[in-house]
C-alpha cells in the first residue's frame, strides 16, 4: 500500500497546540478527527459533553 496525504500533518498539530499554550490554556484533552481534518483542544478540567447532534451539522 502507497502512503497517503495526512489531512491533518503532524506539524498542523503541533502548531494548534502551542498556539493554545501560548494563550495560557491547560490543555486536558485533544481530540483529531483524520476524516474532517478537525483538531479540538479541550481545557483542563472541562466536563466532557454528552452525546449529541454535531453542531456544524446543524448548520447545514
């Protein structure tokens, strides 16, 4: 199997998280979604929400 494109690199990661250092937060949790290309930082502490309906698709 050939090697395919990270939609989201390591380095795109990398970048995300000391940017969100950088401003001071504690980060407590990082999710990447490799199908959207999505990164999300979660602060310390931050309760973990219930299962529901994406909010960007319901903006769709």
């Amino acid at each position: 199997m050939s090697a395919r494109t990270a939609i989201v690199s390591q380095s795109e990661i990398k970048r995300t998280l000391q940017a969100a250092l950088s401003v001071g937060l504690r980060i407590g949790r990082v999710e990447v979604d490799h199908a959207t290309g999505r990164v999300v930082v979660f602060p310390e502490g931050a309760a973990p929400q219930a299962a529901g309906p994406d909010p960007d698709d319901l903006l769709k």
